[in-house]
C-alpha cells in the first residue's frame, strides 16, 4: 500500500437489450461494446496496464486527467478484480435507461442505459 497514490476511477458503460410485448418472451442482451475509463492517468495506467486502451487521448501527461481511455476486454468483473487487486473500492454508482420501439410494426421493445461506478482509493 505505501508507495500508492490515493484518487479515483470511473468505470462506465452503455449497454442494451430488447424485450418482446409484455416481458413475456426473454430479453435479448446485447455484449458491452466498449468499457470507459475516467481518472488521473498515471492511477489508469497503474490499473490497467496493458489493456487500457490510450488511443483516444495519446501522450495524456500522468497527472492529467481524462474521459477518453477504454479497455481493451469488455468484461465488467475483469475491471473490477483489477480496481480491487489495486486497493480500490467501489464508493458510488448510477444507472440511467431510457425505453424505445423496435419495430413499427411489433410492441418489441429496445431499452438502453449507460452506468458508472465510482472507484476510490486511500
């Protein structure tokens, strides 16, 4: 633990899945297409290594911080373990969904929602 800079790190995501008339068919999820990384640069890097995806924001000075990193794996619980293993720990999060049609001519339904956790170290 000494040696170790204190901050925080945002994990977000946009996920999806479709749901028939009714709820009464199964929903369809969709994979996570992309896991967002926000934070301090340097805590990122130290994070994630090499699956920290820099490409939109390159040469980003280490105490800068950004909005603009994702991860290279999209498993939600691969970037927890990480954020654990490096002594962080989940102090907040938040979810918002908002509800469409599919299709014209079915009641089929597509929901979408983007969420953050919000990861502190000491």
């Amino acid at each position: 633990a000494e040696g170790r800079r204190a901050g925080f790190i945002t994990i977000g995501y946009r996920g999806s899945y479709t749901l028939g008339r009714d709820s009464q068919t199964d929903a369809k999820f969709r994979r996570v297409a992309r896991i967002m990384v926000c934070g301090k640069t340097s805590l990122a890097k130290e994070v994630f290594g090499d699956t920290l995806n820099e490409s939109r924001d390159p040469d980003r000075p280490p105490e800068r911080y950004t909005s603009r990193y994702y991860l290279k794996f999209t498993f939600l619980e691969q970037a927890f373990d990480k954020l654990a293993d490096a002594g962080f720990h989940m102090v907040a999060c938040n979810s918002t969904g908002t509800c469409a049609f599919a299709h014209e001519q079915t009641d089929d339904r597509i929901w979408t929602s983007y969420t953050e956790y919000v990861f502190y170290r000491e």
